[in-house]
C-alpha cells in the first residue's frame, strides 16, 4: 500500500510491541504471577501451583528486593476433579515458547470418553533436562493424582525415561506404566538408518516411505494384505491381534540383522497394542493428545507469561461448559452411552450382521466367530475364539478399546444377552458430565487482585531472553514428522489450472506475448 518493505526482524520487534500493549509488559507479567496465581487458587478450590525461584545476582551481589523466575507448576482443582472419570491414561510433552523469553511449556493430558481432550496440568521450565521432567512428573504424582494403574504415554526422550525410572516419583508398577509414542520411534529408526545402504534396501519394497508406515503404525496394522504392497497396506485397516502381529513383526525383522538388533531392544511392551495385554492405552498409541493441546496454545506460548497462565484457565473453562451441556442434552435424549461409542458400536453391528456363530460349550459362552469373505475386497473370512465369561475375543480390539467389538456383538446375539453390559463406564454420559460438573468461577477484574504480601519482586532470568540479532529463527528440529504431503493446489496455476507450475512461468503466459 506504501511501496514500503521491511525486514523480517522489524516486523517481529513491531509485534512484540503489539503484544506488550495487548497483554502489558513482559517483565511486569513475572511481577504480577506470584498475586494472580494465588487469586486464582482462592477462586478455584483444589488448585494448586508452586514457583522456583532463585536469587538474583546484580554485580557481584545478591539483590534482597528481586528473586530470578525458575520453574512454575500449576493445576486447575476441576481437572483434578474430572480426571477420576476419564481415561486412565496421561501423555505428556514438552514445547518450547516464542516470546520475549526462551523457555519450555510442559502439559499433561488426558481424554475422556467421549474422546475429547482435557488438559491436567501445565509447567514453564527453562528445557526438557532431566531435572525438570523429575520436578513436574513429581508434582503430577503428588497435586494431580494418586490413581493407580496409569498409563503414561511419552517419547523416548532420555531425561523422561530416567525421571521415570526414579521409584520414588510414583511411575513405576503397579502405580503407572511407562509406554512409548510408536510415531517417535518411527522417527528414531529413520534417524538410526538414514543411511544409503538402508535406503536401497528400502527401496526393494516398492516404497520409501513403506518403513516409516510399518513402524509407526505397526501395533495397529497387523495387515492381511501383501506387506510389500504400500497400497494394500493402507486399505488393509489393522488389528490388534497378537498372533498376527508376531508373523508380520518377524518379516518386518528380516530387513537386515542390524533393524531386528535395534528394534529388539525396545520391549513391546511399551510400545505395540498387540502386547498391551491389559488395554492399559485404550487405542492411544501416539502423544496426539499433547500435540493437540500444543497447537491449542500456540499462540499463547506468544505471550507474556500471566497471559499464559490465564489463558490455561480461560480455555479449560469454556472446555468444561462445552462438553457439560452436550453429555446434558444426550442424557436428556435417553442416551446412556456418548456419541462417539456409539458411532463405533452402530459400526460393529453391522459388521456382526454378517459373522458366523458357532457354540462350543453347553453353558454357551465360548464360541468361534467367523467373519464373512468380501470377493470384492479380498478381505474377512477370519476365525476368533471369543469367551464372554473372561470378556475376552482373540481378535484384541475388546481388549484395547473397552467396547465390544462386532465378534463380541455376535456371540452376544445368539445367545441374547445385552451386549451393551460389555462397555468401560468410562464412556457413559453419566460419567462425562461428571467429570464436566465443577464449578467456574470468574476471576474479575485484574485490580481486584490483592498484591503480593512478598518482600521481593519476581523477574525473569536475564540469559534467557532473545536479544540476538537479525531475523528470529526457530529451534526446534524438524523430521520426517513434520513432512507433509504435496498439495496439488500448492503446485497449481493459476492461469491455466495446470498442476506443476505457477502463472509466472505459464506456457500460455509466453504464447500471450508473442501474439
């Protein structure tokens, strides 16, 4: 509009500007976190935070008026609250913050029935060291839950597996058990066998990105289909089943001696669904939750750090009331169970539609269910044992996801019982709206906060501000998941409609202006 450009850099000092006038000063918001923090636990019953702090050195001398910003852990009471009729699972992860400040947010998350994610508690630290992973697992063990038999859901970063390991932290057996995301061991193995001999290797099997599939989708997709064929592979669909998984798992291992030595080191347990014998994951096998939450507050991570924090609790607010008046209005229309079971469950029962049941016992509880042969999809015509008695199918979806699935559906058919008695209460609406039933309160106007009765000032640490020149890059490390797929409307002219180039170099463009 001004015919003027101007460098990246003053465009970012001009929104940081921006921010401060929205949100007030970044060192002021150090200031003032001590006061809000402890307004809000006035407002919010069981809530709970805690702030490190260190002395603040000026000169050669330890200032008495000023303490140096450290750590700061805080959780809401109603999530606390809400975490008794969710899921037993928990991922956690760490991202890094863009303001004016280096740092890292850490978040704990869960899901509740009805597969919406809830946010448990929240940590500014100053990295992902393995003193800070310990102090915020430490602070979720003691202010968030004493639930037994969590299941903890991470990447395979070193500080998280040694924070883990401490027995004094609560996350081992039988208090949690400590699983890993199967998408960051996909990008482990792409980082270990990067090299061209592998690639090559790779190659034979039609399809460079056929490894990185398998591994990161292997507990799901225990395929029927050719493992050669990328294709057939995708619309194979997957099982649990851990018969399957071990044929498939072998022919996976026989890439090469040094692929089976590396994925041998790593115990299924901790990151196939074929081995979780319990359903401990309930079908998550990846941090997707957290990754949720990240992007969720993304732009927070932009601001101040009491903007942060009041944007946790602003967010998880409208959360609670959201999803509080849709289990209402599903109770109020007679349905027990939550939508999103009941989509899966309509799904199951047409599938049953079509299986064979054969008795094997006089009491009737133990049956073989032969699923229906598809010519068209060359799929089905399997066989799996059920036992309603041990609530047990060989298939390992009822195991994994705690509803039953169309095997399940169909044994319970022939001898007309409610299948429905078969399904974690987790996923009823009575539940939900528990877990969404605690009360909000607003906070009010930021004067009415009652300032802190410390002798000293909160500020933050000097070495971690961003005063570099030139242009602001970013830190964090991209692979092979963060890659996307080509978008063919990224490629597409806009003269001609062709996909490939854009209207700058256009044939039609050049054939314009010769005429």
């Amino acid at each position: 509009m001004f015919n003027y450009n101007i460098s990246y850099r003053k465009a970012w000092k001009a929104k940081q500007k921006a921010i401060t006038i929205e949100y007030g000063d970044w060192d002021e918001s150090y200031a003032v976190l001590p006061s809000w923090l402890k307004h809000m636990q006035n407002h919010s019953p069981g809530s709970y935070y805690q702030i490190c702090d260190d002395d603040f050195v000026v000169g050669n001398t330890v200032s008495r008026e000023h303490r140096q910003f450290h750590r700061v852990f805080w959780t809401f009471g109603q999530c606390k609250e809400a975490f008794k009729y969710c899921k037993p699972i928990i991922q956690v992860d760490g991202t890094f913050m863009y303001g004016k400040y280096r740092g890292t947010l850490l978040i704990a998350t869960t899901q509740d029935g009805n597969s919406h994610v809830l946010p448990l508690a929240f940590a500014v630290v100053e990295g992902e060291t393995l003193t800070a992973w310990s102090w915020f697992l430490a602070h979720l063990r003691e202010h968030v839950t004493d639930k037994d038999g969590i299941c903890l859901i991470s990447d395979r970063h070193a500080s998280i597996k040694s924070a883990v390991a401490n027995e004094a932290l609560g996350w081992q057996p039988p208090h949690a058990y400590h699983v890993y995301c199967v998408r960051h061991i996909a990008s482990n193995f792409n980082h270990k066998f990067k090299n061209g001999k592998q690639k090559e290797m790779l190659k034979k099997l039609g399809n460079i990105s056929y490894l990185t599939y398998i591994i990161s989708y292997i507990t799901y997709v225990i395929f029927y289909a050719n493992l050669t064929n990328v294709d057939n592979l995708l619309c194979a669909g997957y099982t649990p089943c851990k018969h399957i998984f071990d044929r498939n798992f072998d022919k996976f291992c026989e890439l090469s001696p040094p692929v089976k030595a590396w994925i041998g080191k790593i115990s299924k347990e901790k990151w196939t669904m074929a081995y979780d014998k319990e359903g401990r994951r309930y079908g998550h096998m990846t941090t997707n939750l957290s990754e949720c939450v990240n992007k969720v507050f993304k732009g927070c991570r932009n601001v101040p750090i009491t903007a942060l924090v009041k944007s946790t609790y602003s967010r998880c607010r409208k959360y609670f009331v959201d999803r509080g008046r849709q289990a209402q209005r599903e109770i109020r229309d007679g349905q027990i169970y939550c939508s999103h079971v009941m989509k899966k469950l309509r799904e199951n029962q047409e599938k049953a539609c079509s299986h064979i049941v054969r008795t094997y016992d006089i009491q009737r509880t133990i049956f073989e269910v032969e699923e229906a042969f598809d010519p068209m999809t060359q799929r089905g015509g399997h066989k799996w044992a059920v036992n309603l008695n041990e609530r047990y199918c060989q298939c390992g979806q009822f195991t994994t996801y705690h509803y039953p699935c169309s095997h399940i559906i169909a044994a319970c058919g022939t001898v007309s019982i409610n299948f429905y008695q078969y399904i974690d209460v987790v996923y009823t609406n009575d539940y939900i709206l528990r877990a969404y039933s605690a009360q909000w309160w607003p906070l009010g106007n930021d004067d009415a906060i009652v300032p802190s009765d410390e002798p000293w000032t909160l500020v933050p640490d000097p070495s971690f501000i961003r005063d570099k020149k030139g242009r602001p890059r970013s830190t964090r490390l991209r692979n092979e998941m963060d890659w996307r797929e080509p978008s063919q409307s990224r490629y597409k002219c806009g003269r001609c409609g062709t996909v490939g180039h854009n209207w700058r170099n256009c044939p039609l463009q050049s054939q314009q202006g010769s005429c």
